[in-house]
C-alpha cells in the first residue's frame, strides 16, 4: 500500500531542493541590501545587511571630545540599533 512509490518522494525532493534554493538565493540577497541609520543628526552612522551583520560605522570629527566620550558612545549605540532594526523589518 504505497503512495506512488518513488514519484512522491522525487516530486517532494525536488520541491525541497527548490524551497532551499530560493533561500539561499533570498538569505544572498540580504547580505548584499544596506540599511544605513544616524544618530546625533548625522553625527554617527552605522550601516547593516539585510542579516543584521553590522559592515561600517563613520563618525565624524567633530563629535569626538575626550570629555564626553559618553555621549558618543550612546550615539554609536543608538545608530547601530536603529540600522539593525531597519535590517530586520
């Protein structure tokens, strides 16, 4: 009492084989999408692939300042979160 035998089991094998080629083709397409965000107006920005990889953060000059290297450091977090939260909506 079968189900067809062997052409169930190449026609469901084939439909896996395609299911995992659209996601690599989907996972590769990701990677390659940026989404780029700022904080402190422009001040930091931190940029992620589509897979929540964080590849680049700039900073610009002028927000450097020994003496408060907190506040830039809150920057690059809330740069970073937001670029991240972008990537995964």
């Amino acid at each position: 009492m079968g189900f067809g035998g062997g052409n169930l089991g190449k026609m469901l094998l084939k439909q896996m084989e395609e299911m995992q080629r659209k996601m690599e083709r989907i996972q590769a397409e990701l990677g390659e999408e940026r989404f780029e965000a700022t904080a402190g107006g422009g001040m930091v920005t931190a940029v992620a692939t589509g897979l929540g990889e964080l590849v680049d953060v700039r900073i610009k000059p002028e927000v450097v300042d020994p003496d408060d290297i907190e506040m830039l450091q809150d920057l690059i977090v809330a740069a970073v979160n937001e670029a991240l939260t972008q990537a995964q909506a």
